[in-house]
C-alpha cells in the first residue's frame, strides 16, 4: 500500500489471544513509550508496526529509526487496503476486533 509515495508492507493483524505469536497486549506493553502510548493492530513482517492513536489516525512505527510516521485516518488506511485487493486483511481486522468504521 503507498502512502506518501513510499510502499508500505502489511505482513499480519495482531491479536488478542494468549497463545498468539503476534500478540497485541506483549507488543504494546514492549514498545508503549516508543509508540507513544498508541494500539499496535498490524506488523510489516519486519519488526515495524501500524498503530492507531486516540483519534482514529494510522501511524507506522519505523523500529529502525524509533519513529512514527502519520499515514492517515483509519477509514482512508482501510479504503487503500481495499484498492490494493487486501480484502482479506480487512476481514481480519473487522473480525478480530468486531469492528466497522463505515
């Protein structure tokens, strides 16, 4: 998916269940004060995540350089998702977190 002419990669959903490789609780508890007290929901596969703040904005956390980079709000991260054929990571999303931002 682009965002501000860079390609970002989505590799996975968190989740919430406690046998989880790739569990939300963990990760936010390990990178909180580097994510600014932010929601991980999604990783690039290679140790960078997405996260979403308090006002339903998307930030990508670049583990390399300890920084976050403001993407967009969630339902414009969603519809570029789904421009790009990511269904399925959509379905996981809504599915895993009952959610709908529609």
């Amino acid at each position: 998916v682009v965002f501000n002419d860079v390609e970002y990669v989505i590799n996975s959903v968190l989740n919430f269940n406690n046998d989880a490789k790739y569990k939300i609780e963990s990760i936010y508890n390990n990178l909180k004060e580097d994510i600014n007290n932010n929601i991980p929901f999604a990783n690039d596969g290679f140790g960078n995540y997405y996260v979403i703040d308090k006002n339903d904005n998307v930030l990508f956390y670049d583990s390399e350089k300890n920084r976050l980079i403001s993407l967009c709000n969630i339902k414009t991260f969603i519809l570029k998702i789904e421009q790009n054929n990511g269904w399925f990571f959509i379905y996981s999303i809504a599915t895993k977190y009952g959610v709908c931002w529609f």
